[in-house]
C-alpha cells in the first residue's frame, strides 16, 4: 500500500466515525423530541378558576 493510499484509508475511517457519531446523535435528538411532543400531546386542559380535589388520604 503506497502512502497515498494510507492517508486515503485514515481518511476514509474519520469520515465513516464521524458520521456515525452524527447518526447517533440525529437518532438521540429525534427519540428526545418524539418524547417531548408526547409530553405535550398528554397536557390535561383544566379550565381557569376550577379548584380541583385533593385526596389526602
């Protein structure tokens, strides 16, 4: 392998990390988001001015 090649090859291997800690990071952010939308999809609508009940027991 010339020298040429093995910088190609190192080259070729920085990519290929770099774009899976990218596609790692991608799949975070959208299992984030999708957990932020549920969250707001789940938000009881209380009318204003209504008490609501508190069992202490």
């Amino acid at each position: 392998m010339t020298r040429a090649e093995q910088v190609i090859e190192r080259a070729m291997t920085a990519v290929a990390a770099s774009r899976a800690i990218r596609e790692a990071e991608a799949q975070r952010r959208r299992e984030t988001f999708q957990k932020i939308q549920i969250a707001n999809q789940r938000r009881p609508n209380i009318p204003k001015g209504i008490q609501l009940p508190l069992d202490l027991h």
